[in-house]
C-alpha cells in the first residue's frame, strides 16, 4: 500500500476520528503487526497538537504464554504501578486510540476459564476508574491488516496479497477516499438524520423477525435516544469513536426483552470464533445459549458478571451497506457489526439517555442502562430481517423491511 494513502488513514484516525486537539495526551493500543503505520499515526498525533503520546504493545503468543504459565492469584494481581497509571488517566483523560489488528484465532487453546478469573478479579479495581471517565474523553477504534487475520480473510492468497487486499478493503469501507473529512462530515449527517427520525416517533419497544428463527421483542427507556457517527464529550469534544461506523444504536432498557435470535456471522470473542449461535432471553436476561462451534466460551461470556448476560445495545444497520456490499467476512466485530444489524451484550451507553450531561452514572444505570465489565456485539441482521416499532401511543410503524430501512 502506498505510504501516501497510508498517512492519510493515519490522519482520518488522528484528525476524523479521535479528533485530537491541541494540548492532549494520547495513548494508541496496537498489535506487534504494523510497527511503521503506527509510527505514522503517533505523527499524525502530534502534529494535530498532542504534547504526548504514548504506545502499548499487545501480542496473542505472549498474552496466551502469561496465562498459561501464571497462576489465577498473579493473572488476578494489579501492582502499584499498574494502579498508579490508571489514577494518571482519570486526571489526564487522555485520548485513546485502540488499533485492530488481531488474529481472529490467535487465541485458539488458551484456558479462557484461567483467563476470566483474572479478569474478573481485576474488573474490581479497575471499575471505579473507568466509571469516573465515562463520556470524559475522545477515542477511536480503527484496524490494520496482520498478517493471520488478512489469511483468515483471504486464506487462498499469498500473505503479501492478502495483506494488500485486507488493507484496501479496510481503506474502503472506512471511507479514505479523496477527502475523507467530507465523507465523514456527509456520512455523520445521514446517520443523524436518521436518528432525528426514530427519536421523533417516542418507541416504546422494537419486535425483529426473520425466517431463520429470530423472534425476540426490546423494551426502550423512557427517556433514551438513538445515537450514530460523531459523538460529544461531556467537555463537549467532537470525535468518531468507530471508523467504520454504520449503526445506528440505541441502549434498550434492563430486564425488558423475551424471545430468540439467531447469529448471521460468527462472533470473535478472545480470540476464538463462536459460530452459528442462538441466544433466548426472558426478562431481558440471556437464559439459553447454543453454538455449533464453542458453545462453551459463549456461555463464558454471558456469566462474566451480573450484567453480562443483559443487553447494552440495540444497533441499526442496513443489510445494503458498503461493508455487507464488499462480500467479505472479516471476521472482526468493529468491520462486521457494520454489516448487520447487531445486538450487544454487557455494558449500555450512558449517553442514550437524554440529558445524560446532567445526570451521575448512576441515575442512569437506575432508569435501566446495564451495568457490565464486557461489551460484546453480535451480529443477527438476515437479509429477511424485519424490525417493527411499537410507540408509546399504540402505533406500529415499520424501521426495518426485507433487512433494509423501511423509511
């Protein structure tokens, strides 16, 4: 890929979607994979006027060796230090960018049971910072192309190919085009236009079937709001927090869905594939799970914590979008999330909540936003998907028709 493309993806990550601004510290989350473009964006950083930016290296070999070498006693330890720079970030609110580059496999083996206790364990110290920087600071997530994930992709080119095909296809659908800042700022407005229209019906609940089994009813919260593209700060800072982003989303309310639904792409979780799954809620609570491939590690993940096995998110997306149109699987949650409509289980979006500016975490968990360590989407847009809207005045209006917006 050409170095003059590749800095222009830096900048639309830097300037578009963290939206970095003069004075900002900012820490980048990346893969061992893509060392130049890495150096690219912290450029990108800088010159968009960050005094400091910072780099965390990850690598699946290394996090699968830690596991399995380390007890659940050391997997569940935060050191000082550890504690210490988590107390730096509450009171910088730096601006975090997270770079996707993982192999969808790359955990295949690892003991996930190990692996969840020291999580949980460390979920404990960790929550009371994250809660004080909820809707406090910028942050993107953005991918690059490794090399085990371009050959899951494309397993019948060389890796080279596959790279380059991976690359342009993320390029693509993240609208790096010719100027992307006038795509973005296009694209930002259709999807707030769209949001403008459902939050002008006041729904009460959302009824998704399909022919493949989904049946399955949400209720809303009074007081909630859709939500796509940009986003503010509660400071008021503007920033893209998914490039590529087509959903339009929703947080539904605690305890409020019943019926089935049925995967239509597989879900990467830790770093295995879970595949051709159905979930059943009743009370809002994920009750009954089934997979062809890892059923197992599903069920890990709905008995994270309390929350886990409650819905965060209901998110809008058309069956006729540029990355279903690609035709590839790319078997990430950020790129085929944006190929269907997609259900999330865990954590909700404060933020959907209107007024939310003014109101403490909380008050929002207590008007039905679920309260999660995980944030899981998974995808359940058919091509027959059919979305119905019951409003608070009785109507049924049609959003979703034949897995396209019916609007």
């Amino acid at each position: 890929m050409k170095k003059t493309t590749l800095k222009k993806y830096a900048s639309l990550i830097a300037n578009v979607g963290a939206r970095v601004k003069k004075g900002q510290e900012v820490m980048i989350y990346a893969e061992l994979d893509q060392p130049e473009f890495v150096k690219m964006l912290v450029e990108e950083c800088y010159k968009a006027g960050a005094k400091r930016v910072d780099v965390e290296w990850s690598y699946q070999p290394l996090t699968k060796t830690h596991v399995r070498y380390r007890s659940v006693k050391t997997l569940s330890e935060m050191l000082d230090w550890e504690v210490e720079k988590l107390k730096r970030r509450v009171a910088v609110l730096p601006v975090m960018i997270y770079l996707l580059s993982e192999d969808p496999d790359g955990l295949n083996g690892m003991n996930q049971q190990k692996y969840s206790k020291g999580t949980q364990a460390r979920y404990k110290i960790i929550k009371p910072f994250r809660d004080e920087m909820e809707n406090k600071y910028q942050w993107c997530i953005a991918a690059v192309p490794g090399v085990e994930w371009a050959k899951k992709v494309f397993p019948n080119c060389r890796k080279n190919e596959a790279v380059e095909k991976l690359w342009q296809a993320i390029l693509t659908t993240s609208r790096c085009d010719d100027d992307p800042v006038k795509a973005w700022e296009e694209h930002n407005a259709d999807l707030k236009s769209k949001c403008d229209y459902l939050n002008s019906l006041n729904i009460e609940s959302l009824h998704y079937k399909s022919s493949n089994g989904t049946d399955f009813t949400v209720g809303l919260i009074e007081d909630s709001e859709f939500e796509g593209g940009g986003e503010y700060t509660l400071s008021g800072n503007y920033y893209n927090p998914n490039i590529p982003s087509e959903e339009v989303f929703i947080s539904p309310k605690k305890g409020v869905a019943e019926g089935v639904v049925y995967s239509v792409m597989p879900l990467s979780y830790r770093g295995e594939l879970i595949e051709n799954f159905s979930i059943r809620f009743e009370n809002g609570k994920a009750v009954e799970v089934h997979a062809e491939k890892n059923e197992a590690l599903l069920n890990e993940l709905i008995n994270m914590d309390e929350g886990a096995a409650y819905l965060g998110e209901c998110a809008l997306v058309p069956y006729d979008s540029p990355i279903r149109n690609s035709g590839i699987l790319f078997y990430n949650t950020l790129f085929d999330e944006n190929a269907a409509c997609h259900l999330a289980l865990g954590e909700g979006f404060s933020q959907c909540i209107k007024g939310s500016e003014n109101m403490t975490l909380e008050e929002c968990r207590e008007k039905g936003i679920n309260k999660s360590m995980i944030h899981e989407d998974f995808m359940i847009g058919a091509e027959d998907l059919d979305i119905t809207a019951k409003t608070k005045d009785g109507r049924e209006i049609p959003v979703f028709r034949n897995g396209n917006w019916a609007f």
